[in-house]
C-alpha cells in the first residue's frame, strides 16, 4: 500500500505539472482536443496507480507523450489557421439576420429543439429577439441581440458614465501582495496610511481589494 | 513558441529515453540467452556440472539486473523469469534442456514486445 501510495504522489505531481502546462480553460470552455487530452492524461496516470505489478514508467511515458503532442499541435494551431481549422473546426452561424439556417444546423448536427434549449439557457425565450447566433467551435452558442430587444447602453442614452476599473486584492489573508500593490499603483507607505484611517492593522484584513483611483472594499477577519 | 519547444523537447526526451531503455534491456536479455544457450550445450554434451555452473552464474547475473527489468517490464513477467531460472538451477532430469528452451523464449520473447516492430504496435 506503501507503493500505492507513492506512486499516487508521483502521479498527481505529473498531472497537475501536465495540466498547468496545458493552460488556464476550464473544462466547459476546452476545444474538443483539448478535452480528450484532458481525460486520456487522467486515465493513463489512473492504471500504474492502482497496478502495482505496471511499471510507473507504462503511465508516465504515455502522459509525456500526449503533452509533448498537444503543446506542438497547440502553438501549430495558434500559428496556421488551417491547422487550428483541421483540430478545433470553425464556428458556424446558426441564426443569421433573424433566420434560422436549416442547411448550418443539419451540418452541426443541432436539432431546432437543441437550438431552443441553448437560447433559453442564455435567457433568450423568443427567436424574434435574436440577430444573430454563432455555434461556437467548443460547443456554446453565441447569440447577438437585436438593439430593439435589448437593454440600452449608457451611450445609446447619451449618458457620460465612469469608466470601471480593475480592482487588485493587496492584502490577502492578512499577507500583502506586492506585485497586486504596484499593479493598482500604490506602494506599501500608502497602505499603512489607509489601514490606519480604518483602524486596522495588515493581520486583521481578510481581503482588502484596491482600484487605481483610491477605491477600495475591505472585509476585516472573522474569530 | 516557448511551449512549443517544451512540447517538442519532451517528445524528443520521451522518445530517446524509451528507445534507449528497450536497447538496453534487449541486450541485456540477448546475453542472458546467450548464457543460457551456452549451459544447454554443456549439458547436450554431457557437461552436466558445467552447464549447472553456468546457469548459476546467469542466475545471479540476472538477479542483478532484476531490479532494473523490473522498472521497465511487467513485474509478473520478471517473477515468472526469476522463477524459471530457480527451476533451471534446481533441475535434475532429462527436461534441462526444455527448460532452457522455455526461458530462452521467455527472455526473447519479453525483449522483443519492447522494440518498435509494427507487429508490436498493431
């Protein structure tokens, strides 16, 4: 069990090295091979580790391999758009000017009731209130409202609005980030003298999360 | 194009790594049979004491080199040869040179899964 248990440590180092040398998508927004990457790594890691009479090698080698090949084909597709054709597809207008492409979703494969269900879970419940929509290469449907069906935008309204900016969590779990600190544009001095307006002292912030123009939301620690 | 070649160097790694590997226990395999080839002349040639000595030293040859068969083949297989040379080393019958036969095609055998053949990869 000793074995068992080393094998898991091992194992679990090189799927999270592999999965981080990968890239930062979630499993609902992977292109279909990354998908398959995704469950074949963690299959072949899965048999050396319950088997102990497998070599360690007959799931590391498999797991090298298949990393090497989808970093290869990764920059080959971000590099040559026939390759990234070939490996992710393209996407595909569903819905164009109001109307449904039947030939685009025999293609696809999507019935009409499958399209409905893609537009309702993006709270569109009445086709007339769409322009256009795009099945995306991951399997998402895009959707462009028309302007009519749609909220409207401070500019449609002629109303000057502030621009929002980016907030940078400075102080997490008490410790200060520094590199978050210089990104929002302050520096440590600027820091004491707001925990001091507030009272606080570094340890007793839970989350204090900054902006550029000296907005700022703190959540104190709780016990 | 960082990734790529991070790609292409684990690939490359990977491959030569593997490669190396079979070579090497190939060869190791291909001298144990040679070994054991050599004990059955013996005893066809009524060399009985001799044949016994050459198996017990290919026996300890191989119990050296068990470990590292063991990382790149099946441990059941490397057991199962362990066992034939046991069995080998204790023979006193007629079925000596059976035996050898046995394990020589044991040892080539399991040399042999490992090379890039295409019937091995089909």
């Amino acid at each position: 069990m000793v074995i068992t248990l080393i094998r898991t440590v091992v194992l679990y180092g090189v799927l999270i090295f592999a999965v981080r040398l990968m890239g930062k998508r979630q499993v609902g927004e992977m292109e279909p091979a990354e998908f398959v990457v995704t469950m074949l790594v963690a299959n072949l890691a899965a048999a050396p580790m319950q088997e102990n009479t497998l070599p360690l090698v007959t799931g590391l080698v498999p797991i090298c391999t298949v990393l090497g090949l989808e970093l290869i084909l990764a920059v080959l597709s971000l590099k040559s758009i026939p390759v990234r054709r070939l490996l992710c597809g393209s996407p595909l207008l569903l819905i164009r000017d109001g109307k449904v492409d039947q030939r685009a979703l025999k293609m696809s494969r999507v019935s009409m009731d499958e399209l409905l269900q893609k537009l309702r879970e993006k709270d569109v419940f009445d086709l007339k209130a769409i322009r256009h929509a795009v099945l995306e290469t991951d399997g998402e449907l895009s959707v462009l409202r028309r302007a009519e069906y749609g909220p409207p935008s401070a500019r449609a309204m002629g109303v000057q609005v502030q621009q929002a900016e980016l907030c940078y969590a400075v102080i997490s779990d008490g410790k200060v980030q520094k590199k978050e600190l210089a990104r929002a544009g302050f520096d440590e001095l600027w820091l004491q003298r707001e925990l001091k307006a507030l009272g606080l002292s570094q340890k007793d912030v839970f989350l204090f999360a900054a902006d550029p123009r000296g907005g700022s939301l703190v959540i104190k620690k709780e016990g | 194009m960082r990734h790529f070649y991070i790609g292409l160097a684990a690939l490359v790694l990977t491959a030569a790594l593997c490669l190396l590997g079979s070579e090497s226990l190939h060869g190791r395999a291909e001298q144990l049979c040679d070994n054991v080839c050599l004990a059955k002349s013996e005893w066809e040639a009524g060399r009985t004491q001799a044949a016994k000595e050459v198996i017990c030293r290919t026996e300890s040859d191989w119990q050296a080199q068990a470990r590292l068969f063991s990382a790149l083949w099946n441990h059941e297989a490397v057991l199962q040869i362990s066992l034939a040379f046991r069995e080998l080393a204790n023979s006193k019958g007629q079925d000596f040179p059976a035996l050898c036969d046995r394990l020589m095609l044991e040892l080539t055998r399991r040399a042999e899964l490992e090379r890039p053949y295409w019937h091995n990869i089909l």
